[in-house]
C-alpha cells in the first residue's frame, strides 16, 4: 500500500504561533502520511523552524491542534512529543563526547532494568548499525568521530526509538556524497518500515531525489505544496523568495589585484601534506575537495587551531600563528562552519555578538556603553539585511541565515586582511546565500584576500576566481576558474586527479 492511500499519521490543522505579539506562523495545515517522505522549505525566518519545534514540544502553539491517528494530542514538552512517536534530529544535534556510541544510541532506553548491561548495550548497538549499513564500533567514544559519523549515529538513536513520524533537519550539511548517498539509504529504509519523515534541506536536488511532496512556507504561511513531479529548482525558488532563480545567481567578475596579500609556504599539519598557497589582495581562492580530505586543516592552521609547519606570509610579513588571539592579531578572520560552536554566544545579543572584536574602537575613555554597542549593532544589520532588526535579540532567536551574516558582519571593522570562510552557507536558504555571497564578494572588492573553503562545487564556481582541490591529504591542483564546469570539478574532486578543460592545462 503507497502512502497516499493511507491515513495520516500526523496533521496540523490551523497551527499558528506568535513570540511576543509578532506573528511568526499563520493558519498551517499540514498532513504527512506513514511512508511518505515530505520536505520542508523556505527561506531562513520562513517559519520552518518554529513549525517544527511546536511539532517536538520545544515551543507550544497560540493557536490550532496537532492530530495523531485521528486524535488530538497536546504537546508541551520534547518528553511528550518522544511518547507520542515524534521524534527530530535537529541541524545542531550533538551526541555526548564521553560516551561511547552504544552509550549515545542507547541513552534513556539501556537494557537490563536497574543493572545496566554493558554487554547487551553493545550488542543491540551493534545491530542498530549494520541494520543501518554503518560500519562502526559501538565501543567507540563519540569525541572520536567525524561530523559526518556523529550525523549518521544520531540518526541510529531515531532507528532504535522507533518513532512513527521524525524530522530530519538539514541532515546532509556536513556529509560528503558517500555519506549523503549511505543516508538517502538509511531514510528510504525508514520509509520502507512506514515512518513518516519530514525532510528540511536548502538543497533543491535532495528534494528533488528524496521527497514524494514539498511544502513550501513563505512569511509563516504556506505558499504551496508540490507533488514531486512538480518540484522545479525555478518553481521552488519563485515560491519561496518570489525572485526568479536568475536574479539570485552570483559570479565573481574578478578583484584581484597587485600587492601581497596572504602567501602559505609549505604549510603542513598531521593531516595535510606540505602546500604552497598564495591569494593576492582581492582574490578569492576556492578550497574544496571530499569532507575530511584535508581541506578544513587549512583553516584550522590559519585560526590557530592546529600545530602546523611551514610559513605564513601576510602584507610580506611572515606572521606565527599559535592559538586565535594571535591569528586575530595578524588580520586573519575566520567565519567558521560551525557557527553556534566555534562563532556566536547563543544567549547574546546580536549586539554583543557582533561588537566583540572591535570594543577597543567603541571605548570612550576606556569605557564601552551598551548604547555604543547597540549602534554598532543596527549598522551591521542593516548593512547585511540581518533580519529582525532587532539588535538587543538573542542571536539564538534568529534563523541560520542570519546567524551566519552576523558572524560575517563582526568582522566588516575589524581591519582584517584576510578572511577564511569554511561552509559558508552551510544551512542557509536560497535567498540568504545570495546576500552572503555578495557580502563575501564585498569584501574581496575591497582588497582583502579571500579563501572560500566548500563541499558544495557550485559555490566554489560561483565565489572563485582560481580554484584548488584537496584529495587526501594533498593539493592536486590549483587553476584559474574558467579551468572548470561543474563536471570536470566533481569528477576532480571525487578521484583525486585533474579533469578540466584542455585549454586550462595546455
């Protein structure tokens, strides 16, 4: 029996929410069936989020109901949700670094009654893995494993529960497209058992692949719902953004300039092999190259983060780099990936957030008034369309989006000279990667020298004026970004060996 000829297991009927009289969703109604496999889009603020927390008790509705199997349920608390069959893993999910994977997976629901059995626990872990295809220790601590294997134990945790509905948020951020394959895998195996999956990504080719339907949300309102026959790159857009795909398109009409910008001589860690790079003032470089590859050792040695050999130059001055206070000294800003870890204070203002880096330039007479900083704070978010506009708001509060252009913005007066962006829009809608790449190719008209490190290849194209691949470990090549289309870089970067025009290596 398909899913459409199946009652649902979950409906919304009318849910609407607002946070302090401001309305954030407006009449939703919305069904998912067992078996279907639904996605979610919208742009960053859409109302995605607060739809879905509402759905797993984080956040009580203002008005409407939830229905499960014909029969209206009261949600109040992520406990609730769990025993009513709901289940999410969320984009900033985290498993506990001391425990083991079995421990992870098994955590609330250990076997063995009042004494725990380890034994058992390693067992029933084990089998939660290969049921999943993933070859993995569950004796292993999870502080151990990759991103991309800390996403895919998480999803054994909602494996093991046997939730009838879950919500997979943005689940191939981090994943490479080995991993990303082994994961459509896992969630079509989740299908096949009848569970309804409610799918959240701003990759339009995984819904495309993925989904039976798509449901659009726009202002906090459902703009459309499409049947997978349906779902277009241009329909989608148009839906969520009300922009055609083309105005939001990017290229970088090249920056670069004379001068000396950032020169890296042989700079190697454990797990990068000796390379030499040199960015000009206004030259974006785009890294990319599989996850874990290598790729992201460059920016944790540029961040102070990492023991590495070698040298960097910058403005012709060799500059030693030991721990981030020293990198920030050198000109070097980094906008990490992981931007609510490694970035942001959670529970700030965005106005504290963004003044940190300049308070010395804020001070008068050694002083830093909350006024100075909430001006600062309105003048980044107008000049990166952070929205609300409301300076004083915990950063927390706000969609990815806009998280990522605060991030971006603490650095604009901080007289940085070189900018590291990893994953830039990592979790980032269609409309906001636009306004970040504009502000990314701000920065590098400018004069700064720019390094874009990325995974996803039509960023690099889009943001690059010459391109590197990274593949175990080892630089294959850099060349200018005429060199490639999107082929000739896929195919680059997933064998380790140059494809690219003939004129480019002639």
């Amino acid at each position: 029996m398909t899913w459409q000829n199946q009652s649902p297991v979950v409906e919304l009927r009318a849910i609407s929410k607002d946070f302090a009289g401001t309305p954030v969703l407006r009449g939703i109604d919305l069904a998912f069936h067992p078996g279907e496999i639904h996605g979610l889009l919208g742009e960053n603020g859409a109302g995605k989020s607060t739809l879905i927390k509402i759905l797993t008790g984080v956040y009580a509705q203002s008005g409407g109901s939830v229905v499960i199997e014909g029969r209206e349920v009261r949600i109040t608390t992520p406990k609730d949700a769990q025993r009513l069959g709901l289940g999410a893993l969320y984009q900033d999910a985290e498993l506990v670094p001391s425990f083991t994977i079995a421990e992870n997976i098994l955590l609330g629901h250990e076997p063995g009654g009042v004494t725990i059995s380890r034994r058992a626990m390693v067992e029933e872990a084990g089998r939660i893995l290969r049921e999943m295809g993933l070859d993995l220790d569950p004796s292993r601590r999870a502080a151990s494993l990759s991103a991309a294997e800390m996403q895919l134990v998480m999803l054994a945790t909602l494996m093991h529960r046997r939730f009838r509905l879950i919500v997979l948020d943005e689940p191939t951020a981090r994943l490479s497209a080995q991993e990303t394959a082994l994961l459509f895998e896992v969630i079509r195996n989740f299908q096949r058992q009848g569970v309804a999956i409610i799918y959240i990504s701003h990759r339009l080719n995984e819904i495309k692949e993925l989904c039976d339907r798509a449901t659009i949300l726009r202002g906090g309102m459902i703009s459309a719902t499409l049947e997978a026959a349906d779902i277009t790159e241009d329909e989608v857009t148009r839906l969520m953004v009300d922009r055609n795909r083309s105005e939001l398109e990017v290229s970088n009409p090249g920056y670069a300039r004379e001068g000396q910008g950032l020169r890296l001589e042989a700079l190697a860690t454990a797990r990068l092999k000796p390379l030499d790079i040199e960015v000009r003032p206004g030259e974006v470089l785009g890294i990319t190259g599989p996850i874990g590859a290598g790729m992201e050792e460059i920016e944790r040695s540029l961040g102070g983060l990492t023991a590495h050999s070698g040298r960097i130059v910058i403005g012709g001055t060799e500059c030693r780099i030991s721990d981030p206070i020293s990198a920030r000294k050198a000109g070097i800003a980094i906008i990490p990936e992981d931007r609510r870890k490694q970035a942001l204070f959670p529970n700030m203002s965005v106005s504290d957030n963004v003044s940190m880096p300049v308070l010395r330039s804020l001070a008068r007479a050694g002083i830093v008034t909350n006024g100075a900083k909430r001006r600062y704070g309105e003048e980044v978010m107008n000049r990166l369309n952070v929205n609300p506009r409301q300076p004083l708001k915990a950063i927390r509060f706000f969609s990815g989006g806009n998280q990522q252009k605060a991030v971006i913005g603490k650095w604009l007066q901080a007289d940085a000279r070189v900018y590291v962006f990893s994953e830039p829009t990592a979790g980032v809608d269609v409309g906001a990667i636009a306004e970040i790449y504009e502000v990314i190719l701000r920065v590098a008209s400018e004069g700064a020298a720019v390094l874009v490190i990325s995974s996803s290849l039509r960023e690099i194209l889009a943001l690059s004026e010459s391109i590197m691949v990274v593949y175990a470990g080892e630089q294959v090549c850099r060349l200018p970004r005429s060199a490639f289309n999107y082929d000739s870089l896929l195919a680059t970067t997933m064998t380790g060996k140059l494809s690219a025009t003939p004129e480019a290596v002639q």
